[in-house]
C-alpha cells in the first residue's frame, strides 16, 4: 500500500510548483512594495498636451487663456445684420384647409415652411411676401408674413 501511482506523483509536482510561485509573487511584492513612498514620488502632472507625465511641466510652455473665450453650454448666436433678417420670396404652395404652406426664399432659393398662425392677411400661390424666420421643431419656419405689392 506504500506505492505511489503516477497521477499522484504529478499532483504532487503540480502542488509544489503552484507553492512556488506563490511564494515568488509573495516576494516579489515585498520588494516593489509602494508602502511609505513620499508624497512626490507619487505625483502625476499633467504637460502641455494634455498628458501624464512624472515632471512638472515647464512654466514657459503655460498659454494664457482669457476668461472670455471660455464657453460653457450652447454657442452664443452670431449677430445677424438687419438687412438679413427681413427676407422676400414667392409663395410656392399654401393649402386654407390645412393652414399651412411654403414660401421659396428668393435669396437662397430654399423652401421655407409657413404657418396660418404667422399671416398678418390672408396669402394664396404665387404671392409676393416678406417675411423673417425662427427655427421651429422640424426646421427653419415663416414667421411674420406679409404680401409685398
């Protein structure tokens, strides 16, 4: 009963190997222990470009930024000339039933979409108007419309 079988032999290998690697990550993490570092050997800096670096950055290299330019939230809208705002075009389709048409930008030649509610007098096809624009739910939208003469 004293004979060892050959599966047993290579458990044994296996286990002894395992305890030796155990021990050698064990002693392996006493010597590259982190424990007790000081404060500057710890610290990361950010350089110019925005990536980690053990150095601090060279203050020669620091650009200035004003406050100004800073942006937080949505752009701020661009100042719109007085002459753009006003706008001419042709009524390209305008449907009473529904309350609802498009207006050709002579300008830019696009479509404009239009609403009853923005009329100042009733339009119909192929009139003359002017008008101004807003960005609605789906798009640029007619607002203020008048018939020009």
């Amino acid at each position: 009963m004293g004979q060892e079988t050959a599966a047993k032999k290579e458990k044994e290998k296996k286990k002894a190997k395992q305890r030796q690697e155990k021990n050698d990550k064990k002693k392996d993490r006493q010597a590259n222990n982190n424990k007790g570092k000081s404060l500057e050997d710890m610290m990361a800096y950010v350089d110019e470009n925005g990536n980690l670096s053990p150095t601090p950055p060279d203050p020669r290299k620091k650009k200035v930024i004003n406050l100004e330019d800073i942006q937080l939230g949505a752009a701020r809208p661009e100042a719109v000339e007085a002459r753009e705002i006003i706008r001419n075009g042709v009524v390209t389709f305008f449907n009473d039933a529904k309350g609802y048409g498009f207006i050709n930008d002579l300008a830019s030649q696009e479509s404009v979409f239009v609403h009853i509610n923005q009329l100042s007098e009733p339009i119909k096809e192929r009139d003359k108007v002017t008008f101004e624009t807003e960005m609605g739910q789906k798009g640029l939208s007619a607002i203020k419309v008048r018939k020009t003469v």
